[in-house]
C-alpha cells in the first residue's frame, strides 16, 4: 500500500515563474493537507481540501497561491510569479476522514527559488 | 490561538544516555498532542500520541504523557541510540470547530546521538 507521494521532490525555479507540486493521497484517503517548512522552522498549516472542495485556507498567503483537489489526479499546490521567499520544503499529508484522523505525510518537495 | 513551544536544540548525547525534549502548549479546549520525526531529507513519521488527558503515548522506546495540568507533553526515552539522531517535532490538534483538522507544530529539536 503506498504512502503520501509528492512530487517533484527537488524543484528549482527563478524568480517569477510558476511552480506546480503535487500531492497523491495514500489510496483511501479523500482529504488532503499542506504544510509549509522554512529554513530551521517548524511546519506551518496552509490549506485542507476534500476532492473538489477547500476546506480550510486560513493559512494560505493571499497572493500568489493557489490549492485544489480535484475529483481525479493529484492535489496540485500553485505558487505563480515566486520568489525567493518561497524557498521552502513543502509537505502533503492525508487521512480518510478529516478532524481526528491521523494525518499521513509525504516526503516533501523542496522549491528553491533562485 | 492554538501554539505549541519546544525545547531549542541541538540537543547532542552519547549513546544510551537517557533523553527529554520538553514541550508545552496552549490551546482551548481537549487537543490531541503528537509526537512527530524527522530523518534527514525525509518527510514527517508519527512517533506517538495521546488524545486526552493522562494518557501516555509509546512507541520504539519513547514516551510522553499528556499533562493539562501543566500544558505539557514532555518527550523521554531511556537509552538513545545513534539512529534516533533526527529532528523531533511536538504538535497538537484542536478540539474545536476549525481548528480540529489542521495540526500545529513547534519549530522542532534537533537530537544528535554520538557513540
């Protein structure tokens, strides 16, 4: 049975292009969680969707991102025109159900933006 | 809001000496806590958990018990060895209404285990 597959694993963009990561829940799973890691931090909540439905975006910077689920493929994370900022490690993670269901992560994408 | 606060590392021990990495939270209501790692490169692993008070968390040697008294959800284990080294992260997960799905980390120790 598969784990949480992200990928790519190492992304490299310049400043101002778009960046595309996608997530595959493990099978079973319908709901999806992004997380954010700086450099030396901890992780930080972004956003959690259900197939063809955001949730919750309260983490999501305003600008720039985007998230969805849809009903077939991958959760795609967006992040248009970057920048350096964005440089991060970027963690999917999924459950069956959402509120107390352990959440499965996969093993990150790493954008750098140069 | 929910926050959770770690122990700063790096935290550096020899092998079998005895480990604790605090943590403590706020939060309102009756969160879950967890314990998560984190090899190098890798992605995040659930070590333990406890959903309610008093409860103790175990797993390959490690243990942490949910304490409300004092907010706390300290890290132990007995006697490390060198494949522990890696960073440990404490999180938690509200009880209430929106903050139930999404969980919040602290900025993670990092445990490095020498012979």
């Amino acid at each position: 049975n598969a784990g949480v597959m992200q990928n790519p694993r190492h992304l490299v963009r310049r400043r101002g292009q778009e960046a595309r990561l996608r997530c595959s829940p493990m099978k079973g799973h319908s709901h999806v969680y992004w997380y954010r890691q700086l450099p030396e931090e901890g992780l930080k909540f972004m956003v959690y969707l259900q197939k063809e439905n955001i949730i919750d975006e309260s983490g999501m910077p305003k600008e720039r991102f985007s998230a969805e689920f849809p009903k077939e493929g991958p959760s795609i994370l967006r992040i248009q025109q970057v920048v350096r900022g964005d440089s991060a490690a970027y963690f999917c993670a999924s459950s069956s159900r959402g509120d107390s269901y352990e959440q499965y992560f996969g093993p990150g994408t790493r954008l750098t933006v140069t | 809001g929910n926050s959770v606060t770690q122990m700063e590392g790096p935290v550096t021990l020899s092998e079998e000496a005895f480990l604790t990495i605090n943590c403590t939270y706020t939060a309102t209501g009756y969160p879950s806590l967890f314990w998560y790692v984190q090899y190098p490169g890798e992605g995040l692993q659930l070590l333990l958990k406890a959903t309610k008070a008093d409860d103790k968390g175990s797993n390959k040697g490690f243990e942490a018990t949910y304490r409300k008294e004092t907010t706390s959800f300290h890290l132990e284990k007995g006697s490390v060895q060198v494949s522990d080294s890696a960073v440990y992260f404490c999180a938690l997960r509200g009880s209430n209404t929106g903050t139930a799905s999404k969980l919040t980390f602290g900025t993670g120790t990092r445990l490095q285990v020498t012979l």
